[in-house]
C-alpha cells in the first residue's frame, strides 16, 4: 500500500513517568527505521508540552537527532518534551488538526493516558470529516494503570517499584520508634498504586498493615477500629491510604475531612499535590486514640504524602523499560501499514517466564475509560490478596532483602 507522504508528530501528555521517554525515543526510533527510510515520513517533529504547544507552533525537529542523545534522554524520568494537563474538547481539537494541515503532519502519536487516547481519537474522526489523510496513534503511559484492555500500562511497573520500596524502608523506620504512621499514594479512581505497597511484606508483622483502595468505601469510624485493633496487637501501624478514598456514597474522604482545599484544571479536588489528607487522617486518629497516650495524650502519629516521587524515581523496572520502548516501536510500527489509526495495548501471555505480546487496538476502546482494580483480590476492607502479587511481582522486578536482629 503506497504510504501518506508528510510529516510526524510525536508529543507527551499528562502525568510523567519514569520511563514516558523511552515510548519517546521508541517512536522516533520506529518512524527512522519504518516510514522515513520508505520515503512515507520527511520530518519527525516534537510537541513542546503536548498539543498545547502543537496549536502554537511550538515544535522541535528531532528527525536528526544522534541516536547516543536519544539514549540518554530514553534513560532521563518525566517528560523530555513537555507534558500538559489540557483536556481538549472538539473546538480545541480543531485548532490541533489545523496545526497538523499547517505542517503537513500525516501522522499524529500521542504518548498519555485516558485523555489523552480521546484527543487522538477525536482529531482522526475531524480529520476524517475534513477528507485529510492523517493517522493518528495512542502510546499509553499512566502510573495509575488504570487504562482498559491492557494487562498494565507503561509508568505503573516502575512507579509500583518506587511505593514498594518506600514503604519497606518506611516499615522499619516504624519499627524502630514505634508509632501509627499513614502514607497517602497516587490513585485517585484506581488502587492498583496502592496495593503495590504490599509487595513490601517480606516477614510476619511486616507493614503495611492496612490497606485502603478507592474501590472499597471508606468509613472513618471502621478506619480507627482497625488502627486500634493493629496498634493494640503490635504497638504499631503501617497504613497505606489511596488519595482517592471516598465513602459509601461517592464523596472523596479529602474532601469532608479538609475544611479547604484547590481544585485542579478540571474542578476536581487537588490531591496530589497537597498533604492534606494524610494530615486530616493523622488528627483523626489522634483524636479517637488519646486512651493510648500517658496523662491523656494520644499516640505518635505521622503522615507522609509520597506525592509525584512516585512518578519519577530514577529506580525504574526493568521491565517497565523494555516495554515502554517496545510500545512506541509497535506504533510506530502500525503507522507503517498507511491505513489504520489505534493504540497500543499490552496482554501478558506468559507466567513462568513472564511473557507480553503487543496489540493494536482501536482508539475508541481505551479513550475516555478507567479500568478499576479487580474485586477478587481485595480482602475485606483492608487488605490485598495473592493473585494480585502473582500479577505484580514479575513488573516490579527484583525487590531489596534488609536484615533485621
């Protein structure tokens, strides 16, 4: 099939991840191999911050950039062109698609998540409409992990590690000046961050002890019997709180807890960027734990917020690498076939040894949707079962052994 001659775009959207540049150089890679060498691609071009930067003209070419650059920018965490938090709507999308005509760009890669998805799929359904042949492709990237289809999605692996490990150091520092210490994680629709951070039992006792997922509706009440059950049994507590908790009927728990809080671009309640939560849990329990405390004073209690350290910790997995590469080598891959659009998904197709093989799928079955963590390996109200450590083990990669006396 005779190939669209014209140029490429390739831009970076949403949260960053530890490894959002290796889909990056992956995709410029694929185009340099593929279509520029068939004579389908003339210039590889880079949106600064996402399609914001598309709409102002603001692009960098990389179709020369020497490969020894692209390796150590693939190997550099968070966005090296620019991320956005702009959610487009079919106006906005209109001016991409002009920018795209403007520059005779031919083929559109998108490296985001669910938003993201859906601006892809929206400027090919405009550019359909107008007759103007573009081809449009989804790289996915989320530490949420949260897109559809998928078995995981690229930045989750690496991110998993990083709460992982934290939470392991984090145990034993609660170990050695005992107290109830509460981590609030990323994970504001979706637990899957959250419950990465029971990889880091290794012994008996080990924390986290508690475990809340946005899927499970959080009641405060619940909440202080459980901390009082461990503290009394232990003398201490590890607890690990999603950012996005909320009660039985929807309501985020940040948001009866906080007497004020910002909201984010798109009016919802700021979570990430804010300690708050952690802090209202923390007086929380102070509040309904004072018999604890000598003369009346409640126990020591601490709260972290482990904020957008998640996100980009040199730490990466392995895996996670290998695969964020290979996902932007498969799209760029697809655009080679001149007359199909999509994204990418991941599906595992191995245990022992852990396999995955890539799939193209169309834009419509990812955009816009959330793929929530499964029923079947939540316990209770608290805690994470085995299947999901069968699952998350082999993405993390090989976690630290510390010794105790």
């Amino acid at each position: 099939m005779k190939l669209i001659e014209g140029n490429a775009v390739v831009g970076q959207s949403g949260g960053p991840t530890a490894v959002i540049n290796e889909s990056l150089v992956g995709v410029i890679q694929g185009m340099r191999r593929g279509l520029r060498g068939a004579g389908g691609v003339q210039k590889i071009l880079g949106m600064r911050h996402g399609v914001n930067g598309l709409v102002k003209k603001d692009v960098v070419d990389l179709t020369d950039t020497p490969d020894d650059v692209l390796e150590r920018v693939a190997h550099s965490p968070a966005a090296a062109l620019g991320s956005s938090r702009d959610k487009p709507d079919k106006e906005y999308c209109l001016r991409i698609f002009r920018a795209c005509e403007e520059l005779n760009i031919r083929y559109f890669f998108y490296i985001g998540g669910n938003d993201s998805s859906d601006t892809c799929r929206i400027v090919n359904e405009l550019a359909k409409e107008q007759r103007y042949e573009l081809r449009c492709f989804h790289v996915p990237k989320t530490v949420d992990n949260d897109l559809p289809v998928s078995d995981h999605t690229p930045g989750y692996p690496s991110a998993a590690r990083f709460v992982a490990t934290a939470f392991m150091c984090d145990a034993l520092d609660n170990a050695s000046l005992p107290g109830i210490k509460i981590n609030v994680v990323m994970g504001r629709n979706a637990g899957f961050l959250t419950a990465a951070s029971v990889l880091a039992r290794q012994r008996e006792n080990d924390g986290p002890h508690l475990i809340y997922l946005p899927e499970v509706p959080f009641d405060t009440e619940t909440f202080v019997a459980d901390v009082d059950r461990i503290y009394t049994k232990l003398g201490r507590c590890q607890i690990a709180v999603s950012e996005g908790i909320c009660d039985a009927s929807g309501q985020p728990i940040a948001a009866s807890l906080m007497k004020t809080g910002q909201t984010d671009a798109h009016g919802n309640l700021q979570l990430s960027g804010s300690g708050a939560l952690g802090d209202a849990l923390a007086e929380l329990l102070k509040d309904k734990l004072i018999r604890y405390g000598s003369s009346g004073k409640p126990p020591r209690v601490r709260a972290d917020t482990l904020g957008y350290l998640q996100r980009c910790w040199h730490d990466t997995s392995p895996v996670d690498r290998r695969e964020a590469r290979d996902a932007g080598l498969f799209a760029a891959k697809m655009a080679e076939s001149g007359d199909m659009d999509g994204s990418v998904a991941i599906l595992r197709t191995g245990e022992m040894p852990y396999t995955v093989s890539y799939k193209r799928i169309e834009l419509a079955e990812v955009a816009a949707k959330t793929k929530h963590f499964p029923k079947e390996w939540i316990v209770g109200n608290n805690d994470i079962g085995e299947g999901f450590l069968r699952y998350a083990r082999p993405l993390v990669g090989q976690l630290p052994a510390f010794e105790r006396i």
